[in-house]
C-alpha cells in the first residue's frame, strides 16, 4: 500500500517539475503531458514496478478527470456571449471533426485489417477520455486500448495544433478553439487556454460537443461502413 501510495506523490511531483520547466521554455516536445508519461514509464521500468501497482495509487488521478471537465463550465459562463454568437460556426466545425475522426478511424482500422474489436476501441478516439471509455463499452471495444488511442490522439493535437495554427495564419480565437477541442480534447483545451480564454472557451465547447457527436454517431458510422 506504501509503494502504491508513492507513486501518487510521484506522478504529481513528475508533472508539477514538467510544468514549470514548460513555462520556463515553452517548447512543444516538453509540454508536460508528453513528458510526464515517458518519465513515469521510464521510472516504472527501471523499478521494475508493475502498471497494477503504479495504478492502485496513481489511480487517483484518472478519478479526478470527470469533476475536473465539469469544471470547466466556469470558464463557459464568463464567455457566454462570445459563444451563444458563433454557436452555429462552433457546431457545425466540431460536429464534421468528430465525424470524421470516427469515419477515418474506422476506415483505416479496417484497411490495416484489424480486429473489430480493435477497430470498435479507436472508434471514439476524439471523443474525451471518459466519455470516450464509455462509448468503447458501448460499442464493444476494448476499454484499455481506447484509453491509449485517446492519449495519443491528444498528444498529436497538441503537437500539430499548433503548427497548423502558424502555418494557416489562424488569428480567430474560433477558429484555434474548434481546432484544439475537436482534435486533442482535454489536452487541445490546456493548449487553447495558452492563446487566449476566449480561445480555451471554444475549445472546452467544442470538446463536449465532438463527445456528443461521437457518443450519437460511431454506432451508427460502425453499422454502416462495410
């Protein structure tokens, strides 16, 4: 239980030192959420502890996800009026996103030959952790494998985001929200609020609404693609 316990004060003591070294210098291959992970693994190796161990304590922290994404409707409430304007813009970008993350996972899975089982866990992979394990159990994928295809779908968003936001020159705080929640949920919302709030507002929007999307649509998009 000690052990276990430890590896909760580790995790948080990995990612607070990973956070003020980003700040120090911001530099896309040190954001902590890439960093923390390869440290904590690489510490696991070389301790030879095992994933069952590390998460009986660590385990914590995924329980916190759920409270921490309601959260975020604190910042939804002070932006309110920038959001009812571009509702629709919002909608329309993060609804054709989540679609087609579903519709590309899917078809590529199938292309690559892998198992349905394989290809019903990648399925919602844009779609937030949470509701994204839940849409797995759903659609009778596995729950394990999502997690990981969700983590790095974020990890990838949070990594070409922003040099797409560069190389399009995109100056709409719309515009960089839709593309950071759509793409790289939880992760693309730490990113987007790096911009601006108003830009982590649409991205905490955007976010939910690609969940709802992929929660309504990937049984559908699984049943109709050959």
């Amino acid at each position: 239980m000690l052990s276990a316990a430890m590896w909760l004060l580790v995790t948080v003591v990995v990612y607070a030192a990973a956070k003020r070294i980003y700040r120090r210098y911001p530099k896309i291959y040190l954001t902590p959420l890439l960093v923390t992970p390869v440290v904590l693994i690489a510490l696991l190796e070389c301790s030879g502890v095992s994933f069952g161990t590390y998460d009986r304590g660590a385990g914590l922290l995924s329980d916190l996800v759920e409270p921490a994404t309601i959260a975020l409707a604190v910042t939804l409430y002070k932006h309110i009026d920038v959001l009812r304007k571009h509702a629709v813009a919002i909608a329309v970008g993060a609804g054709c996103g989540g679609v087609a993350a579903i519709v590309t996972s899917v078809c590529l899975a199938r292309w690559f030959g892998l198992q349905p089982a394989v290809t019903d866990s990648l399925a919602p992979r844009s779609a937030t952790t949470p509701i994204a394990i839940s849409i797995s159990r759903l659609i009778g994928g596995i729950p394990t494998v999502t997690a990981v295809a969700t983590l790095i779908t974020g990890l990838l968003g949070l990594v070409m985001g922003p040099l797409i936001v560069k190389g399009l020159r995109m100056q709409s705080p719309i515009g960089r929200g839709v593309l950071f929640g759509t793409s790289a949920h939880s992760a693309g919302i730490s990113k987007a609020l790096e911009y601006d709030p108003v830009t982590g507002s649409v991205a905490s929007v955007a976010m939910m609404f690609t969940a709802f999307v992929t929660l309504c649509a990937a049984p559908w998009i699984l049943s109709f693609l050959p």
